[in-house]
C-alpha cells in the first residue's frame, strides 16, 4: 500500500465509487461478500487498491494545502514544478491561530512585530503525491488557497 487505507467514513462516502471498482475486476456484490466471508486478506487488499487509487487521483489534483498551529500557519502552494510555502510565525504566545479569536487577532495584528514571515520552495522528490500525502498526513488540510493567493497579493516577499 502505497498511502493509508481509507476510513471507514471516507469509504462509506465512496460506496458508489467502490461498487463501480469492484465492477471492473468483474466482482459481483454476492462474489464480494464470499471475499469478505471466506478470503478476508484478499478483501483487504482490494480495500487497499481502492484507498490508493482514490489518494492518487485526489493528490493529483491537490494545488493547495493550510496546515495552522496554535503560533504557526504553514501555507503550501504545489504548482507541477515545485512546493512553495509562506510560513507564519506569531511570536504573541497569548494567541492561538488554531482558535476563532486568535485567528481574529492575527486578521488585524498581520503587520504587527509580533509576527514573523518567510517563504520558501522545494523541488518534488521523484513522486510529488507521496510529497503532498506526507504533508496531509502531519496535519495539512487540503484548502481552495484564498489565504494564500491573499499572502501572496498584500505582502511582498
């Protein structure tokens, strides 16, 4: 498995998906139960093929992730080429980004000494999905990008 199995949740909301994947391999939905009954570990495999077809073909389309902290907010832009960051850092240990309020402070205090920012790029290993999946998995969001493309419009790197 290239990724992580689906939650229980995730394949539910893909019930469909997955019936139409079974289809494709020619498995009927009484032939799937005996899977489940009798060869369980081939079940799981095929759980496992799916999980990693749908992460593929959402890593794929991914072009932002958000990643926000209680002092940090980590902003990924991942155009073909390369991942781009904006990082902020807020020095204020009273605020909190991953909360309403702190995030209302860090909205009108943006300038402030108080906060910190940098950018950064890198280049994709030899599989940018397996790059972006990793973000996500140490707590990115996948995000439309308007906090972003607002960093990039208002400050001048």
């Amino acid at each position: 498995m290239k990724y992580r199995r689906l939650s229980k949740e995730q394949l539910e909301e893909l019930h469909q998906e997955f019936i139409n994947f079974l289809a494709t391999q020619s498995i009927t939905a009484a032939e799937w139960d005996e899977i489940k009954t009798n060869k369980p570990h081939v079940a799981e495999e095929e759980l496992d093929i799916f999980s990693d077809l749908v992460w593929e073909g959402v890593l794929g389309r991914v072009e932002y992730l958000e990643n926000i902290g209680p002092a940090q907010m980590h902003l990924f832009y991942l155009p073909p080429k390369e991942m781009k960051l904006i990082s902020v850092k807020v020095a204020n240990p009273a605020i909190d980004l991953s909360t309403r309020e702190g995030f209302e402070w860090f909205r009108i205090n943006w300038q402030s000494d108080y906060v910190e920012y940098l950018t950064a790029s890198k280049a994709y290993s030899d599989d940018p999905n397996k790059d972006k999946f990793e973000l996500i998995e140490k707590g990115a969001v996948i995000t439309k990008g308007e906090l972003y493309r607002w960093f990039e419009e208002v400050i001048e790197f």
